[in-house]
C-alpha cells in the first residue's frame, strides 16, 4: 500500500516529455488492460480506448489541442471516446455478453436488464452522452494509478477540440465521441517547469469528512 501512495506522490501531470524515449508495449499493455478491468455503471463500458502511435496522426490533433507538444513528444497517446448514445443494441450486446461468459441467465440480472432498456434509450442523446463520458473519467483514473506504477508519465488533457479530434479519427463513424487525451512517456531531463515543484493537495482535515 505504502508503495502506492509513494508512486502517486511520484506522477504528476508531465508538461515535457522525451521524445528519445519510448514506452515499452509490454507497460502500455498493463495500463490498458487496467482501464479494461476497471469499474463502470452497469458495467456497461460505455467508452472505447484509441491508442494512437502514427506521428502524423498526433501531428494533426496537436492544433487542436492547445499544440501541446506532449501529443507528439510523448510515444502513445490514448484517446478515452465514450459512446454518443445508449441504444437498445448496445445494452443488450453487454447483457449478453455476460450471460455467455458467466454461462447462465440469471432472472435478477435480466430484470436489471429490462430496467435499463426501458429507461436509458428514451432519454435525449446528450444526456446519455454525458453520463457515458463520466465513465470514461473513471477509466482515466485507473490510467493515471497504473501507469504511475509502471513508473510512465502521462499527461491527462481535456483542453482540445473534440469535434475535430472526432473528425480525424473518424470517431463518428463509430457511434463514438472523444472525452479525454492521455500522452504516454517520459519526462524529459530538463525544460519541464513544474517536474521538482512540491506536490500540493489540501490536508486530510480540510478534504476528508467522516459521517460517524
């Protein structure tokens, strides 16, 4: 535990990264599958990981993103794209799945199943949108913990454009719509600002309330 909480003090939010320096596959597969494993409401995993590693492609969102330069310093960058909105089909491909995984039906998780059907697709697709992309910010979270414990930098962005990050990973197409940017690598021996500056979080008194 205490090694945890020594490697969180260690991450922070990378604003040079080294573009000599390439992250392992074997590290961007752990912080992957770490996304994957992580929680969502109904377990629905209403959003998609794009890892993207063509220079070219990162080239183009940079202008879309503020330019900063951690899209192509850094070796991947994950885009966290949540569904645009819940459908009948959607809902249903995951219920199914984990009746064929589990191998059997249960009448409790198929009720839940009926609940969810008859409430999530007559909402307005922008509301659903939103609460999907909330879940991709859980994603992010696990993200931030496992690469901080394969000791990789990151930097978590949701300064850009969407709409052309969109565009130019034809997300649309996909019934998908971007929510975060993630530069993965390594900082840089010199030129980043704030890499030896005292990480500050307000104390446990004033950020913990306990309800006894």
């Amino acid at each position: 535990m205490s090694e945890l909480l020594e490697n969180l003090k260690w991450r922070y939010a990378t604003k040079k990264m080294d573009p000599a320096k390439a992250v392992s596959e074997e590290k961007i597969d752990f912080i992957l599958e770490a996304i994957r494993l992580t929680a969502t409401s109904s377990g629905l995993q209403p959003y998609e990981v794009i890892v993207v590693t063509n220079p070219d492609v990162r080239a183009e969102i940079v202008p879309h993103a503020w330019n900063q330069a951690q899209i192509t310093d850094g070796s991947h960058l994950l885009v966290f794209a949540a569904w645009d909105n819940y459908t009948v089909e959607r809902i249903n491909h995951m219920f199914d799945l984990v009746n064929e995984q589990r191998g059997f039906k249960n009448e409790g998780w198929e009720n839940y199943r009926q609940m969810l059907l008859s409430t999530y697709p007559d909402r307005d697709a922008q509301s659903n949108f939103e609460h999907a992309a909330r879940q991709a910010y859980i994603g992010l979270g696990t993200a931030l913990i496992a690469a901080a414990e394969m000791k990789v930098d990151c930097t978590p962005m949701g300064g850009f454009s969407p709409d052309k990050v969109d565009e130019i990973l034809n997300l649309k197409e996909k019934g998908l719509k971007s929510v975060l940017l993630l530069p993965v690598g390594y900082r840089a021996e010199s030129g980043d600002w704030l890499v030896d500056l005292k990480k500050v979080r307000r104390d446990t008194e004033n950020f913990i309330t306990e309800v006894k």
